[in-house]
C-alpha cells in the first residue's frame, strides 16, 4: 500500500496531464471493503473499492483518490496559476491500497499493476477458480444470491453471486461464477466485500486525472515474473523515495519550496518516511501463499 500523490506534490509544477475524454461507457460497482491489516486487529477497516466493467476488461480498484479527483483539478489548477505550493496531503484523504486489478475478457486473463517510483509494473497469470455452487440462497443487497465456496491463496472463501447481474466477476482477483459477486469473504473475516451501489460511467477512462498526473501519461506497464516483480516491491518498499532523491542535485535539495519555508530535500524525507509506514502496514495480505 502507497499514496501515489506524495509524487504527484513534487511533479505539480514540472508536468501536467489533462484526462483523455472517449466514447466508452462502462457499469461501476462499488463494494465496501472491510479489512484487517494484522491478524491481532480486533475490527477491520473499511473503505469504499470499485470494479469498473468495460466491453473488454474490468478494472478493481480503491475509490479513495478517484472520488477525490475534482478535489484535486482544482488544487492543481490553484498551484498552477499561484505557482504557490499547497499540502494536499492535508486535504486530500489517502487511499489504502495503489495497486490495479485488470481482467481482460473474454479470456480473463488476470493483470496485477503498481506503481514503483513513477512507472508501471505488473504479473500476469490465469487462476482457476475452482468453485463448488451450493444450494443455499438469500437476498443481499436486494439481490436474489446463491452461495458459492472456494479454497484461494491459503484461505477458505465464501461468495454470494446473483444471475440479476450477468457478469463472471467479482472484487479484487476473483471470477468465475455465474453471475457477479455480491458479497466475499474469507471464512475468518480478515477480508470481507460487499456490494452497496453501481452506476453507468459514461465517458468512461479507467486512468483518473491523478493517474494522468501522477505518471505524466504513460502508462505503459512493465511486466515480468511474479517472483521478479516481488522481489523488485520489496526492495522499493525500504525506500521507496530513494530514485527521486538521487535525481536532485544538492542545491535542488536545499531549495525551498514554492510559497514554504519547506525545503525540497525536507520534503522528500517527510514523504518518503511516510510511504515507508505505508507499504509496510500490512502484515495480514489477502495471499497467504
């Protein structure tokens, strides 16, 4: 987990991305994600995560950041005109999880994508989901549910999925039922989704305006091993702004920011001991193997 607007606060006056607008259209559902970052927790957090289903892919993701992007246009737009430097880490809420989940259809070929530093990286794989569809139903949500269960990654798993919606998909990495999920959880609790809304996204582009910001429009992803690509997060999460810091020459490190008595180095350091609490919070992944 990271807060890829740390980067977007030190890029703001050298780059700027304005969204692409298209003629796609696709259904956002959104579950609220409740989850438990260490086995200890007594409660489990809750955020809001979306699953946006296009005509050839669907993307899951946290909301956080995305709701937020008019919030930060115009803080944006506020910097750009004053050229006067403003914390938006003070207005903006930080989201809990960076990382994209991507099935393209019809295969369902299953892409998982971060960011390191500012460039897209990612694994590829196919899971088979092998599901046993029990006879138990109920309504969730106001969805007419049928139960399904499934042993995924070291943990056993419950799902409700509904023929209302005809999509094989559902939060996060899974697939492969029927109808789309309702509700998942993993029969301990430490991970629990549940459907609360969706809506059509007319206009539809699954890379947000912070996203266009944050990796000036590229966004062309990386692929490699999972091992590969696991080993490389790893050794990122010790530092994960140590590339910034190596680009700035000293003088730029002592230079104040625009409108603050914060130096671009001080502000480095802040951020980069922040993404270091952050990438390293989790203790209690949703993989156990």
């Amino acid at each position: 987990m990271k807060c890829k607007l740390y980067f977007v606060l030190l890029c703001v006056f050298t780059t700027f991305m304005m969204r692409s607008q298209n003629n796609q259209t696709a259904q956002r559902f959104f579950y609220e994600h409740t989850f438990k970052t260490t086995k200890s927790a007594t409660e489990g957090e809750k955020i809001i995560t979306i699953l946006d289903v296009s005509k050839d892919k669907s993307i899951y993701r946290d909301y956080t950041v995305i709701a937020q992007d008019s919030i930060l246009e115009i803080e944006v737009e506020k910097m750009k005109k004053t050229g006067v430097f403003v914390q938006m880490e003070k207005l903006i809420k930080m989201p809990k999880f960076s990382y994209k989940i991507a099935k393209n259809y019809p295969t369902f070929e299953t892409s998982y994508i971060d960011g390191i530093e500012k460039s897209l990286y990612g694994y590829k794989e196919k899971n088979n989901f092998d599901w046993k569809i029990i006879e138990e139903k109920a309504v969730i949500e106001g969805y007419n549910c049928q139960k399904a269960t499934v042993t995924y990654a070291g943990r056993q798993w419950e799902a409700w999925f509904t023929l209302d919606l005809p999509f094989q998909d559902g939060p996060y990495k899974f697939k492969g039922l029927p109808g789309l999920i309702v509700k998942l959880s993993d029969l301990e609790l430490d991970y629990q989704w549940v459907l609360k809304a969706n809506k059509k996204i007319y206009n539809y582009n699954e890379n947000s305006f912070s996203d266009n910001l944050y990796y000036n429009g590229n966004f062309t992803v990386n692929y490699t091993a999972r091992p590969k690509f696991e080993k490389v997060y790893t050794e990122y999460k010790k530092d994960p702004l140590a590339a910034m810091r190596g680009q700035l020459k000293p003088e730029m490190m002592a230079q104040k920011m625009p409108g603050s008595q914060v130096t671009y180095g001080q502000m480095i350091d802040n951020q980069n001991k922040i993404l270091k609490e952050i990438l390293n919070s989790n203790t209690n992944p949703i993989e156990l193997n």
